[in-house]
C-alpha cells in the first residue's frame, strides 16, 4: 500500500505544475497593489476614499476595516448608500462624506498612524488600502545651560546643555549648534545622548543631552539646539535660544586699569582695578611703590582687586602693580607696575591778604598757586563774574568808593578741564559811611508790630543806632556792610517823631530818616484783626555821604527818565530861541562886551533856567559835566549865560 500513495503524490504534483504551465486560472495569486499613502496633523479631519479619486462612485455594499498590527477591525458598513457605525475607538469620529464611499475620519489622533480597508462587496472590486501618516509639530525648543561650569582640564566630557521639545510628532530629528556650526558625534570630545517619553496623548517628548571637552575659547562660544520636523505641508523647524556655559580655567596673564580713562586731577572718583585672563579670577593685590623707600606695599581694598581714590589726592600719584594668586594652583602672578597721575592746583594765596587804601589811591593784588603742570591766572569781580585781567597781577588805580568789594583770582590748568582753584580777596575803601538809603515815607497802621531795616557801608566797617526804642539786629552783610533790622510798635509817639539811624566809623557818621505816615488801609493791607507787622527794607545804595536830607516819593524808575528828558528839552528849547535871537541881531555878543535879554529892572538879577532833581547820587550821573565830576546835593540849581 506504500508504493500506490507514493504514486497518487507524484501525480498529484505533476498535475498542479501543469496548470501552473498553462494559465489556468486560480493556478497563483496576485500580489496586492501598494496602499494609497495620505497625510494628516493631529487634530484636523482627513478623507479616506474607497479607490482612486477617478473611480465610479456607484458602491452600494462597502465594508470599511482598521488594520493594526495585521489584524483587520470591521468600523464602517455601507448598504445601499446608508452609512452605519461600527461600535469601537471610531465609532464617533467616521461620518459619511458624499454620495459615495467616502469617509471623514475626525480628529486625527496620533494612534490613527495604521492602515484603513475599503472592501467592496456590490461591486466585487480588489480591496483598496489607505496608509494614514500623522504629523504634529513639536512645540518651541527649551534649552538648560549647565550654570555650574565646566574645567578645561576636566579628564571626562562635561554636561554643557539639555534641550527639550515637547509634544511632536513623530519623533523630532535634534540638531546641536556651537556659534552657528553643527556639532557631530566626535570620540572623546562630542557626545549627544537623546531620549523620548511617549505621552499619554500619543506624542512625543524629546530629550537632548551635550557633553563636550570644552577649551579656554569656548568661554564665549554660544550654544543652541534645533528640531526638525515634518508635516503634510512639508519639512520644517524650530529652534532655542542660545546660551553659554561658564568655562573653568587658570589665569596666565594679570593687568592693571583705571578708571576713568585719560588725564586725572583733584577730587575725582577714580579706581584702580585688577584683571586676569583666568576663570574664576585669581586672589588680587594691589601695591603701591614707597616713594622713599622704593619698595611696594599693599594697599587696602575694599573689594578683590578694586582700589578705591575718592577723592583722589596728589599724594596718590606713583607706581602701582598687581599680584595674582591662583588658589589651586597657587602660582603668583605680577602685573607690569603702571603710573597714576594726579593732577593738581594747589591753594591760591593772594597778596596783600587784606587789601585796603584811601580813595584815589591806587593798589597791585598779586596771586600765586603751585601745580604739576602750567597754570593760568585770572581775575573775576565777584558780584558781576567779569574778567578783569588775565594774568596773575591786578592792579586797581584811583580807587573810588566802587571798587570796594570782592575780587576772585582763578588759577587753572587749561590741559586738564575741569581742574582749577580759586582765591577770594576783599578790597577795603577807606570812606565815611554810605548809607542805603537817606529818607523814606512808609505807610504803617497804629499799634501795628513793624520792622524797620536800615543798611550802611564803609571801611572801616560801620557801627548802626536807633534814635528809638525797639529789638535790633545787625547782619554783616560783606565786609564793609552791615544791615540793621529794628522791630517796633507803631505808637502815635512814633507817628509823630519817625524813626532815625545813625552809621558812624571812624570816618564820620552818616543817617537814614524813616517818616511814618498813618493812612487809611485798603482791605488788602491788612486782612487780620490786631496787631500786624510789615517790613521796610531798604532800596538801591545812595552814593551820597551828604548829611542833607531829601524827601523821594514812591515814584519809578520810569518816572525818573521822564523828568529828565523833559528838563533836555526845555533846555534845547531855550537854546533854539537864542540862537534865534542871536541870528535877528537881537543878541549881539563879542569879544567887546556882552548883552543881556531885555529883561524888566527887576528880574535882571533872577536866574534864566533852575533845574532840580530827587534823583540817587549814581542817578545823577546823567547830568554830570564832561569831567565826570558828580554834584553835591546842595549844587543842584545853575545860572546858565549866553554870550
């Protein structure tokens, strides 16, 4: 019975290679088309078609399947054009698009990444297979900088930078960057260590670790990571921000600089700073040379390597140099020494100290200072800030009352801004003393609190007194002027008798009189009940030491030049009729004798023009003569002749 089965097997055999041979058909399979490949981003709506997009669309029986892990899940049924779910993970997320076949598959979810089954039962047709790709861009790249440092003369790679990207898919391509170059895998001195962590929605996270042997100049190499990704649209990417990474190694070299930079001088914030080409820096000292001995000593910092000048002071100038001590190594190392240079202006003295002489006289001031580089000298006035000279000597010729007063002598170094000295000098005038003021009318209210002010000048330096009762106090005001303030009660007494200071020096004495006069008070003189206080302080200076007394209303500077330009006129008037007489022959006038304008007997004798004024003393000089000598109060009436 062996041998008959053996011969079945053998024909058998024989029989199915024959229909191989002749095409029958049935005789082999054929292999299955390739699947239609389709993209899509994760959360968007794809469209899964049952055949090519030219295909009939008249499928009436369709079974749609999932294919994962090559195990097919039933998920939609089509039957005469009625769409229906399929209970499962799709069972809310297909829908029916169109009249055909065609199905919306709705929020794309990274485990979508499988294979879906069109099978067509009415029409039998081949199945169609649709490989769904998924993409998801991942979020911004994060990157963490080792902030501890790395040494060079480390013997393993050292951590420089973690990068991480978030949320992708599928999983992000990362690329290392140093100053804008790739970095590639390199034996015992680049290292990249990636990992991912597959997140609860499906996507990735990945993780990108550096290590690297990194060398002194990497100190300020910047560091970033890139991610590189694909969606349907195309390749894309994304990339961190850079960072550096603290950088370990010794110092070689150490230094010197100041600050500020340039020419110094006197009174500037000025430092002294040590540097090193080492990190972390060195231990800094800082020495000064002994300029007696020649040796250099420490000096006293307040921080490591910072020498602090404030200010700075001539005495600083000189050599310094700074020590640098590595602490593991414990190698010193010396800065070339480097000069400071202090400018300086030594104090101004000014000869005479005290200068003073008589009126008329004349005086020579002469200053003198010291520096380290060339000095120029000035003089100023005080009050005013006009130059006087340039120079270091002034001299002041026929003194007058005037130049009494405060003079500065400025000596500066014109090489070095900024850096100069100055010496005030008060020049003293002999003279009687020059009062403020000579009278005044003050409006005061009875049983009113008032406080009467009254200033004098003179060298020597006047004493004042009051002709009545009250709290005075004086206050030097400069040198050679004094100001008396006197605090009174307005008394009908004081009403009637006013009030007087007296200024005396050894030169003579001099006085102010204030006339109080009761008005009656508008509502804003006084808008208090009981007793009020009002000030009378004093006006421009009154040249004049005349003891005569003047009485000047509260009129106005404007008040003033009108009245004298009227006084002009009417001289240039009486000038113009003269002249007029003069031409008609009616004044004739020579060498042989002279006439006079027809004039009754009894006016002959009376004065043609009178001219006054209640102007100040330094007022008056609009109507001094061509030599500039001033009138006394009391010649202030001139007889004018014509000849």
């Amino acid at each position: 019975m062996g041998l008959p089965r053996l011969v079945g097997a053998f024909l058998l055999a024989a029989c199915c290679c024959c229909r191989c041979a002749l095409g029958v058909p049935g005789a082999a399979e054929q292999p299955a088309p390739e699947p239609e490949l389709v993209e899509a981003e994760v959360g968007s709506t794809v469209l899964l078609r049952c055949g090519p997009v030219h295909s009939p669309g008249n499928l009436s029986h369709v079974d749609w399947f999932s294919v994962h892990k090559e195990k097919e899940t039933l998920i939609f049924r089509l039957h005469q054009g009625q769409g229906q779910n399929e209970p499962g993970e799709y069972q809310h997320r297909l829908s029916l698009q169109g009249p055909g076949a065609t199905l919306a598959l709705s929020q794309v979810a990274p485990h979508d990444e499988r294979i879906f089954l069109c099978r067509s039962k009415r029409p039998r047709l081949q199945d169609h297979r649709i490989q769904l790709h998924v993409y998801k861009a991942p979020e911004e790249p994060t990157i963490h900088a080792n902030v501890v440092g790395i040494p060079v003369d480390s013997k393993e790679l050292g951590e420089v930078a973690t990068c991480v990207g978030r949320n992708g898919y599928p999983i992000p391509q990362v690329i290392w960057y140093k100053n804008g170059r790739p970095l590639q895998e390199e034996k015992n001195r680049v290292h990249i260590q990636s990992s991912q962590i597959v997140e609860s929605s499906g996507l990735y996270t990945l993780q990108s670790v550096l290590k690297a042997q990194l060398v002194k100049e990497d100190k300020d190499a910047h560091f970033y990571c890139e991610l590189s990704y694909r969606l349907p649209s195309g390749n894309h990417m994304k990339e961190s921000k850079e960072v550096t990474v603290p950088v370990f190694y010794p110092a070689e070299k150490v230094w010197l600089e100041v600050e500020p930079m340039g020419m110094l001088k006197e009174g500037d914030h000025v430092e002294i700073r040590c540097l090193a080409d080492g990190n972390p820096p060195p231990h800094f000292s800082i020495n000064k040379q002994n300029p007696s001995t020649r040796e250099m000593e420490e000096e006293r910092t307040s921080d490591n390597g910072i020498l602090v000048l404030e200010p700075a002071q001539k005495q600083h100038s000189g050599l310094y140099e700074c020590q640098g001590l590595d602490l593991e190594a414990m190698i010193p190392l010396l800065s070339d020494p480097q000069e400071l240079l202090v400018n300086y202006v030594s104090d101004v003295q000014v000869s005479p100290a005290a200068p003073e002489g008589q009126e008329g006289s004349s005086l020579v001031l002469t200053c003198k200072a010291e520096s380290n580089q060339d000095l120029e000298f000035q003089w100023l006035r005080e009050k005013t800030g006009q130059v006087l000279e340039k120079g270091s000597v002034l001299q002041l010729h026929n003194l007058k009352r005037e130049a009494g007063g405060g003079y500065l002598c400025m000596a500066s170094v014109p090489i070095v801004p900024g850096l100069n000295r100055t010496q005030l000098v008060n020049v003293a005038v002999f003279g009687p003393p020059w009062m403020a003021l000579k009278e005044r009318k003050v409006r005061v209210k009875e049983n009113a609190a008032l406080n009467l002010s009254c200033e004098a000048s003179g060298h020597p330096r006047p004493t004042i007194s009051w002709n009545v009762n009250g709290t005075a106090s004086e206050q030097n005001q400069d040198p050679q002027t004094v100001l008396s303030t006197l605090s009174v009660l307005v008394t009908p007494e004081l009403l009637a008798t006013g009030a007087e200071c007296t200024a005396s020096n050894s030169l003579g004495k001099n006085t102010t009189v204030i006339v109080l006069d009761l008005t009656t008070l508008t509502p804003d003189f006084n808008k208090t009940t009981g007793l009020s206080t009002s000030t009378i302080s004093p006006h421009a200076r009154a040249n004049s030491t005349s003891t005569e007394k003047k009485l000047p209303e509260l009129e106005s500077k404007g008040v003033v030049i009108v009245a004298v330009i009227v006084c002009i006129l009417v001289l240039a008037v009486l000038g113009a009729v003269l002249y007029y007489f003069y031409k008609k022959g009616k004044l004739p006038c020579g060498r042989s004798g002279k006439q006079e304008i027809t004039l009754p007997e009894s006016r002959k004798s009376e004065f043609v023009v009178e001219v006054k004024s209640d102007k100040l003393p330094e007022e008056m000089g609009l109507l001094q003569g061509s030599s500039g000598d001033k009138r006394a109060p009391g010649d202030q009436v001139r007889m004018i002749k014509y000849c």
